[in-house]
C-alpha cells in the first residue's frame, strides 16, 4: 500500500476496524478497538522496536503527523531517542511551572494554607497564638519570600533576636518554620534540606547554652519536692471539688487545663487509664496518662452530677474556674508557687530521687523529645514504665514520713 492520502484516512477512521495502517517512515494511522483513532511513530534504537503516540486524529492531520515524525526521525540521526527526548521536555516543563509557583506562593500564603488544612481541630486560641507568633517573629523576615527562596540565614534572622529572650517561642516557631516548609516541598514548591530542621542544622548554629539559661530563668515558680507531702496532708483534709482537683493535678503530673476540663468519658478506671484526645494536648496528639492507685481512689470519690465533666463549675463554660486552683493555694499560704510549677517538682524529684531513663521521665509530662525519624521508629509510648515512674510519684506525695532521708 503507497502512502495515505487524506480521503483514505478520513474513511479509515469512519470505518472503525481495529488495526494500524503504514503511511511509511515509521508512521502509522491507528484505529483502536474502541472506535478511537490516532497516529503513532514506530521506531528501532539499540535493536528494540518502539512506538510514540503523535496525537489524535483529527485534532492532528495527516501532514501534521507527517511533520511531527519528521522530527523524530531528525532526533534518532542526531542519536537521539524521541520517547526519552519528550519526557525530558514534558520533566523540564512540569520544572518550570512548580518553579513559578514557587515564585509566585509566599511563605505567608503557606502559612494561611496550612492553617486552614491542619487549623480546623485546633481550639480557637490555639489557633489565635499560632497565627499570632508568626505575624510577630516570621512574617517581617519570611512573609514575602517564596518557599524555594527561604535559606537558613532567613531563619537565623527570625529566631536570633528570641533565642535568648524566649526561648520557648523561638523553639515553637522553629517547629512551625519547618512544617512549613516541609509542606511546601511535598508540594514541589521547593528542593532541598529544610532550613528550619533542627537536628543535624540549626543546632549546630544556634547556642544551646544560651538556651539552656532562658529556660532556667522562665522556669514557673515551684515547691521544692521536699516540701510537696506537707502540701498533699493539707488537701486530703479538703474535700472540696478545688482540693480533689489540685490533689489530681499534682498526682498525676497533668497540665492544669488537662484536670479543669476532664470529662468522666475520658476515664477508665478499671484499667488504670486517661485518655485524653489531640484536640485537647498541646501537641495536638492523643495522650495517655496511667492512673497510680491513690489517683483511682480519689476518682472514686469525686461525686458524679449531671454535668460530663469531673469538676463542673457555674459559669458560661461548664467547668471550675480557670483560678480555682490557684486561689486554693493562695489560701493556703502559697502565693509564690504556680500550678504549671508542680510539673517541675515533678520533674525534679524524678532526676534526683530516681532511675528512671530522661525520656520516660519527660514522656510523662505529655513531653516527647523525639524527632520525627525517632518517632517513626520507636513507636513505645513508655505506658507501663510510666506507669510504675507515677506510682511511685504518687507514693511519695502522700507518704506521712516523706522526709528529706528517706529519698
């Protein structure tokens, strides 16, 4: 058969028989089986046949066709192979987009993106603070830069004014740095290490002494934990729903908003267990805290009432009041000490009275120093050494002759 002529393609086309048709040089008109039909360019390199779709018919004409094979005949002369040649082309385009995007986003449009895509199970004011940290610290260094633009220099230059000072922001927008950024490349909106990372990079620029005194000095005014029985005696003779709550508070090492809004749905008593959901940790990540005995028993004593929560309250918000506990102790002498500060007695008594390893330690404070590769591999949640870490805790808080010889 000679070459085609366009009646002759057109009247293949309308016939719809399956098969492929040789214009010669390689090009063929094909008809699929599905009626559909097309023009492909069959070519040998290195002994192996192979075929490149040129388009469909009749969006590409006969003497289009013709051209396009043309073209890939001059690329194989050239020692070319058309197939690797057009998926080059097609990688470099798709390169050039992502790099114009790239151009295009900002760091401030990131952030708002990734509010919106990760904001929507995060309370109100933790939203409100993590929007807020960066419109005060990175969005007058970062805001306009594009993604693929910002280098760790931008970096230092937000976090080295705050490093010393607040050091616990710095630490914060650091990590909200980095989640941006990584959300960014997954996005192809940039290449490269993160800037922002923290192991293996900006600890090695950053002083970790200066760091290490910012935290002492914002350290929250606590009792010694010699003095924390002393403390305990005085509350078991209470037996008001703010002195349960204080007592809980310290047993088990929570966060004080952990104890104000605990709800009796979050409690298994039989198994030992507090289970507290993302939307109410920090970190955002379910967390679960084991019960030591005294704990239960001062559960079981708590009165239930139609409220879902331990200690309901009067007001707009269903629960005890945010002071409540911290009026308590003014009452009982203790001005100078805060109720975040009995997490550090906590913590304290664990290191010098103790053997149990750092990360356990810290586990229990809800405090997972892990970075995300250890994370990914060491998966342990540390519930029962934890477990046996607060029961001696508790142990020691209520124990009558809880002197300084006896730890």
């Amino acid at each position: 058969m000679g070459k085609l002529t366009s009646k002759t393609v057109e009247s293949l086309a309308r016939a719809s028989v399956a098969g492929k048709t040789n214009d010669g040089d390689g090009l063929y008109f094909q008809v699929a089986k599905g009626g559909s039909s097309s023009w492909i360019f069959r070519y040998k390199l290195n002994g192996k046949s192979r075929e490149m779709g040129l388009g469909p018919f009749p969006t590409v004409s006969l003497s289009q066709a013709r051209l396009l094979a043309g073209e890939q005949r001059k690329n194989l002369v050239s020692g070319a192979d058309p197939l690797a040649k057009r998926d080059a082309e097609k990688e470099a385009k798709r390169e050039a987009e992502r790099a114009s995007a790239a151009q295009r986003t900002t760091f401030e449009e990131l952030a708002a993106e990734h509010l919106k895509a990760h904001g929507e199970n995060w309370s109100e004011k933790w939203r409100t603070g993590w929007l807020r940290k960066l419109e005060l610290h990175a969005f007058p260094v970062l805001g306009k830069l594009s993604a693929d633009a910002v280098q760790t220099e931008h970096v230092l230059k937000v976090l080295r004014p705050i490093w010393a000072s607040k050091t616990r922001t710095a630490d914060e927008i650091r990590g909200q740095i980095e989640q941006i950024l990584d959300a960014a490349k997954a996005h192809g909106l940039r290449q490269g290490d993160n800037p922002a990372r923290w192991r293996g990079h900006l600890e090695n620029l950053l002083s970790k002494a200066e760091k290490k005194k910012a935290r002492q000095r914002q350290h929250f005014p606590a009792m010694h934990w010699r003095d924390l029985p002393e403390l305990i005696a005085k509350l078991q003779q209470d037996s008001s729903r703010d002195a349960l709550a204080a007592r809980l508070l310290i047993i088990t090492g929570a966060r004080s908003h952990m104890v104000r809004l605990a709800q009796w749905s979050e409690f298994d008593l039989e198994e030992g267990i507090w289970t507290l959901p993302a939307e109410r940790m920090k970190m955002k990540k379910a967390f679960l805290v084991p019960l030591p005995a005294p704990a239960i028993e001062l559960l079981q004593t708590v009165k239930h009432t139609d409220s879902p929560f331990l200690f309901p309250g009067h007001g707009k918000s269903g629960v005890m009041h945010t002071n409540a506990i911290r009026n308590l102790l003014h009452r009982l002498g203790h001005a100078d000490i805060t109720r975040h500060g009995f997490r550090s007695t906590f913590r304290d008594w664990a290191s010098e009275c103790t053997h149990y390893p750092r990360e356990v330690c810290e586990f229990a404070l809800a405090h997972d120093e892990r970075d995300q590769t250890e994370a990914a591999y060491s998966r342990s949640d540390f519930l029962e050494r934890r477990r046996a870490l607060m029961s001696d805790w508790a142990a020691y808080c209520i124990a009558t002759n809880a002197t300084s010889d006896s730890y």
